[in-house]
C-alpha cells in the first residue's frame, strides 16, 4: 500500500510539473535596459547528477536525451550557447552585455517518457549580465526556472518526423528565454 501510494504521489508530482510553461525568474532589474548580447559563458558544478536511466522520472540533477550519447553537461552548454547565437545582435540596445549562465538542473524526458506520455523539460539556472568590455556586474546573479512541455506517445513521433527533435525544441525555447530575461 505505501508502496503504491509513493508511485502514485511520484506520478501526480511529474504530471503537475507538466502544467506550467516558460520562464520565471527569481528577481529582474527595475528600469530601462538597452543591452545588446554579444555572448554567454556556461558552468556547471561538478556535483550534479547525471542520469541515463530510461525511466519515468529519474532521481538525478541531469537528465537529457536530445543529443547522441555522450557528455551530458556539455551537450547542454551547447544547447545554451546556440540559444545564445539566436539572439546575438538581435536586441537593439547600445550596451553590449555577456550573460554568466550557471546550470543547476536540466531535466529533460527520457526515452520511456517521450515515447508514452510526455513531460516537461524543467531547466533551472543562474545568470548574471556584465558589461562586456569592462566586465563589471550589470545585474547580480539571479535564478531562472523555466518549463518546456514534452509532447509524448505519437505526438512526440510525429514532431519529431518534421524536424521538431526534442533539441530543435529546447534550442528555441532556451533562445526565448534568454530573450524574456535580457530585454
């Protein structure tokens, strides 16, 4: 009986995880920006977890599948800095500004997810934004969590036959996000 309780109460607590999309961040700067991104730096400290487990919700810090595997951690600040590249130039503002990006969870769906009943990418991370020729602090570290729905069974299949991978996805999602916290 406890036993069943526990699966179902881990179950309930994935499920309610999957209702909640975009960004949130824990405190943004008052006032007028006018930032231009030129760049970001990525981190991620040596104590986080990584799963490969293929299953529902693994206990673990990292959990990614987008990418063949390989260096989890760093397939992510790739994820991170391709996000990044999109939004290079693109702001209009005349400070030009580098984002410090700390990972502290990227948990994304595993196989048995993606391919049954879907998910959320629950991404949490630190940013701080300098001044990029002079490297002083515009705006002091500050935690970001955002959520990206995981389409799963033949939905997810069918996206992923039009080029809609679970990394395109999280590319444009990150991209937006940083976007939303920058502008």
């Amino acid at each position: 009986m406890l036993r069943r309780f526990i699966v179902v109460s881990l179950l309930l607590g994935a499920l309610s995880a999957c209702s909640s999309t975009g960004g949130l961040s824990e405190r943004r700067v008052d006032g007028t920006r006018s930032y231009e991104l030129q760049g970001i730096t990525f981190a991620a400290p040596p104590d986080l977890v990584v799963s490969e487990a293929n299953s529902i919700y693994p206990a673990a810090d990292v959990v990614w599948r987008g990418d063949p595997m390989g260096d989890r951690i760093t397939q992510i600040g790739n994820l991170f800095q391709e996000a990044a590249r999109r939004n290079v130039g693109t702001f209009g503002g005349t400070r030009p500004i580098i984002a410090d990006i700390v990972l502290v969870r990227f948990h994304g769906v595993t196989e048995r997810t993606n391919y049954s009943f879907g998910g959320t990418h629950h991404i949490i991370f630190l940013m701080t934004v300098r001044d990029a020729r002079t490297g002083d602090v515009l705006e002091p570290q500050r935690r970001i969590v955002a959520k990206l729905a995981a389409p799963g069974g033949n939905e997810a299949v069918r996206l992923e036959a039009i080029g809609q991978t679970q990394r395109v996805r999280v590319i444009d999602f990150l991209a937006g996000v940083l976007r939303s916290e920058l502008i």
